[in-house]
C-alpha cells in the first residue's frame, strides 16, 4: 500500500522563500501539500548529526542576526539547543497528523508572541536552519529536498503566525 505523501497543514508561501527551480524529473515532489517523504527521509539521515546541527544553528543565527539574541536571554544554550530539535523531532512526528501538528504550531505560536519573535524572526530562522541543513547533509540535500524543507517551514511560520494575537 502507498503511503500518503502530501499534506496540507497551510500553505502561505513568503516571497523569500520562493524556488521557482523544478525538480530533476527523476527525483519528483508530489504536487500540492508537503512533501512528507522527502522531510522524513532527509530528517532521519540528519537525526544523528542532530546535536552538532542545532549548535550550529544557535552559533550561526546569533552571529547573522545579533537582534534576536535578547529574546533568548530565559534560556541556557543547551537547553535552547535540546528545544529546537525536540520541536524538529515533533513536526516531522506529526506530519501524517496535519490537525494534531496545527494545534501543536498553533500553541506554540502563541508562546512565541509572547517570547517576541515577530515575523521577520521566522524569516531568520528559516533562512539558518536551511543553511545549517544543507551543510550537514551534503549530497543529500537535493533541490527536492532544499523546497521540501523552505515549504515545511514556511507553512510552520505562518500557522504560528495565525495565533498571534496583535
Ligand atoms: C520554525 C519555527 C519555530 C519553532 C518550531 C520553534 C520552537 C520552539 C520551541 C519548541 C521552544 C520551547 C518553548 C515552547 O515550547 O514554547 C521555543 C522557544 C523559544 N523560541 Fe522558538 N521556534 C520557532 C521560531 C522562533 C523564532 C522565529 C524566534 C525568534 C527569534 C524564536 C524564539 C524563541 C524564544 C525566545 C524561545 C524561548 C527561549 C527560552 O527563554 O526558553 N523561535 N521555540
């Protein structure tokens, strides 16, 4: 039995984010929704870098856009670090269960209005964490893999955003 490869937890792409690149036709997306196999399979070969990536992350983010810094003056870097990839590892857990991930992104939104992080934050994050992704993953980071990854996180995003209150 084929398992289900697209989902629709909101699609609200940000121009930045946009690749107009098609994939190579033997390596080709579902049309529409989240390209779930290629989130999990190119998440799994990352799992066990899984430490190293977010330190980068961390490291790279503070150094590209100091301003966000202060937002994370609550938290010690390990555990900002343990954070992030436990919020990875739940996203890519929950993909087959779009409702449950939009509550999920929708909750944590609302936790983020209140940590500070404004739009133009997820923008960073996005743009680190898909630069960090790409470096550790190396060949495997295809196109398919890079838009599958820039459509996840854009969808994130914008849920997150939708609970905002202001
Ligand atoms: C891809 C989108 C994001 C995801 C999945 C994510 C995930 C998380 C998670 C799981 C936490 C732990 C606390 C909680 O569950 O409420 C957290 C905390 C936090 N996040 Fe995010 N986040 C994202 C985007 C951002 C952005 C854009 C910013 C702004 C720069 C940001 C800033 C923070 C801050 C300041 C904390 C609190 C740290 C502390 O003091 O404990 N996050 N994030």
């Amino acid at each position: 039995m084929s398992k289900k490869t697209s989902s629709s937890i909101g699609h609200d792409p940000l121009a930045w984010m946009k690749d107009d690149v098609a994939p190579p036709a033997d390596d080709v997306a579902p049309e529409g929704g989240l390209d779930l196999e290629a989130l999990e399979s190119s998440f799994a070969a990352l799992a066990p870098a899984g430490e190293e990536l977010t330190r980068r992350f961390y490291q790279r983010l503070f150094a590209d856009y100091p301003q966000v810094k202060p937002l994370f003056s609550g938290a010690s870097v390990a555990e900002q670090h343990r954070k992030l990839w436990a919020a990875l590892n739940l996203v890519i857990a929950q993909l087959r269960k779009p409702e449950v991930l939009a509550k999920t992104l929708t909750d944590l939104g609302a936790r983020h209005e209140g940590y500070g992080a404004v739009a133009a934050h997820y923008g960073a994050v996005a743009k680190t964490l898909l630069g960090v992704m790409a470096e550790m993953a190396g060949d495997l980071w295809t196109e398919r893999v890079a838009k599958a990854w820039g459509d996840a996180l854009n969808a994130i995003a914008s849920i997150m955003l939708k609970a905002y209150r202001s």
